[in-house]
C-alpha cells in the first residue's frame, strides 16, 4: 500500500527539481532572491501538508484490517508503480508545466512546491511504512480498489486493507521500497 503513496514522489521530486533549476535560469518578475525564498517556504509547508494530510483516514483503515485471503489479488510494485504513473501522467506533465510558467513570475517556486509535494509523498510512504513495521505486517489494497479510484489508496472506494505477513511480496516494510535480497555467504 505504501508502493502506491510512493509511486508519485519520485516524479513530483525530479520534475519540481528540473522545472526548479530552469526557473532560476530566468530571471522573472520578482528576481531570483524573492523567487528562490517564496519557492523555499512554498517547499517546507507542501512538505508538511502532504506528509500529514488524511493521516486519520490511513490509521482508521489500517486498524481495520482483515487477512489477504485467496480470493485476492495483490499485484506487483512495479505493476503498481507503472500503473500509478500511466494512469497520472497527463497531470504529471500539466504540473510540470504550470511549474515551469511560475518562472516567469516567481523564479523556481513553483519547481520547488512541486519539488515538496514530492517529498511529503516520501515522508508519508516512511511513516506508513513505520505502521507496518510495528504491526509485523505489509498492507495491501486490492487490484479492484485502485481501479476504480485511479490509484488513490485512501480513497473512498477502499473499504480495508488486506494484510499478509512481513515475507509476503517484493516491497519491504519500510515505505514501499524495494525488497533486498539476502546476500549470499
């Protein structure tokens, strides 16, 4: 489940980056000096926002658990990663887009609000990944519930989440990264 709350932050990250360091390559309405400190605040409380928002919603599914049973289907990271993306690609470039054009206003604000959305999103998928550690189980959501909401895994058409053991699948317990594999001896 934290695979689909990570799947946007990588995009968001280097997308604000780049949208970022071309903004202060213009010079802009407000110079470079306001432009760079708005887009710092502007990166610190999308940061905060993110990382915090519909937490509740999160705690309240999470307690609401029920084992994954047979009838299940409980994909991939990379299934889930790729999906996530194809399904939000036309908003990833129209944010990318608007992040460019604040340049001309604000230099690099708008990159780096896009930039802390990205990290909030990283934030979030660590702390989900923190409740998953203490209650010694991965949690997943089924197929048929991303669906129907474009990858929003809080959504409201997800009813629970579904639990395997700490083992179970290719994403580690820690926010949804990928799973090590052991080293050979």
């Amino acid at each position: 489940m934290a695979v689909v709350v990570r799947a946007g932050a990588a995009p968001l990250w280097w997308l604000g980056i780049f949208a970022a360091g071309i903004g202060v390559l213009v010079p802009g309405l407000t110079g470079r000096r306001i432009g760079v400190l708005t887009g710092a605040a502007l990166f610190v409380v999308a940061t905060a926002v993110v990382a915090y928002v519909r937490r509740g919603r999160y705690r309240a599914l999470a307690r609401s658990t029920a084992r994954a049973g047979r009838n299940d289907v409980l994909q991939d990271r990379a299934v889930t990663v790729r999906n996530w993306r194809r399904a939000h690609r036309w908003w990833l470039l129209l944010t990318f887009l608007a992040a460019l054009g604040t340049g001309f206003a604000a230099p690099a604000a708008g990159g780096l609000l896009l930039a802390g959305c990205g990290a909030g999103l990283w934030l979030k998928a660590a702390w989900i990944g923190r409740l998953e550690q203490a209650d010694e189980a991965l949690l997943w959501v089924r197929v048929d519930w991303l669906r129907a909401a474009a990858g929003r895994p809080a959504g409201r058409a997800v009813k629970a989440y579904r639990t395997t053991g700490i083992a179970a699948g290719d994403a580690a317990p820690g926010g949804g990264s990928r799973r090590r594999s052991a080293a050979m001896v």
